[in-house]
C-alpha cells in the first residue's frame, strides 16, 4: 500500500476578535515554515482552516476565520517562499469548535488555525 501522507497536526491560536499573529503563532508557524520549505514536503499540499469562538455574529465570525487563515497563508508565503497554489485558506466560522460552548462565549482554543495535509 502507499504510504501515508506526512501528517501535520498544529493549531494556531489568536486573540479575541483578531485576526494578527501573536508571538506564539510566530514560533509555531517558523517550524511549519522550515518543514514546508523542505524538499521532501514539496509535492504536499495543505488546507489552512481559520475558527473563531461564538462572540459575534456568524457573519462577522466566517470573516474573522478568513482573514485568520489568510494571515497564515500569507506568511507562510512571505516569510519562506512556499508556493501559494500548496496552501488553500478556508473560514470555517464558529460552525467547528474544539471546544462545544453556548452562544457568545468566550474560548480561547476555539480561536484557532488549523493546517490540514491535502496529500500530494
């Protein structure tokens, strides 16, 4: 059988109603960045999903997840020149929480990004 795809399983946490990389993020992402640029992960492609809490409304929230997984992709892009046809943003709103909450509560780890291996 093939082998699997290399998996990557990290998630990037924001700040309250932001979409800007905080100093964890950073540390986070320059890994994924050195592992992306790698020769061996060229072929791979990956899907950057954005997430926010339930604060706000489900409009400003899919926005909010858009911009935080567009953030990703455009430093990724920027910062060690991965090729942005292998980075596929999505917002996926508050409708995929880590955390199951009630309406308009505040959790940090549902604030999020998370990257997904496509495969090659």
């Amino acid at each position: 059988p093939p082998a699997a795809a290399p998996s990557v399983n990290l998630t990037v946490t924001f700040s309250s109603g932001s979409a800007n990389l905080p100093p964890q993020a950073i540390r986070t992402l320059d890994e994924l960045g050195k592992a992306l640029a790698n020769p061996d992960l060229a072929a791979f492609r990956f899907r950057v999903e954005g997430h926010t809490d339930t604060v706000g409304d489900d409009a400003m929230n899919q926005s909010l997840s858009e911009r935080r997984a567009a953030a990703v992709v455009q430093y990724l892009s920027a910062r060690f020149g991965i090729p942005a046809e292998r980075l596929q943003a999505v917002g996926l709103g508050e409708s995929q929480p880590l955390v199951q909450t009630g309406d308009q509560v505040n959790e940090p780890r549902n604030r999020r990004v998370q990257v997904v291996n496509l495969g090659a």
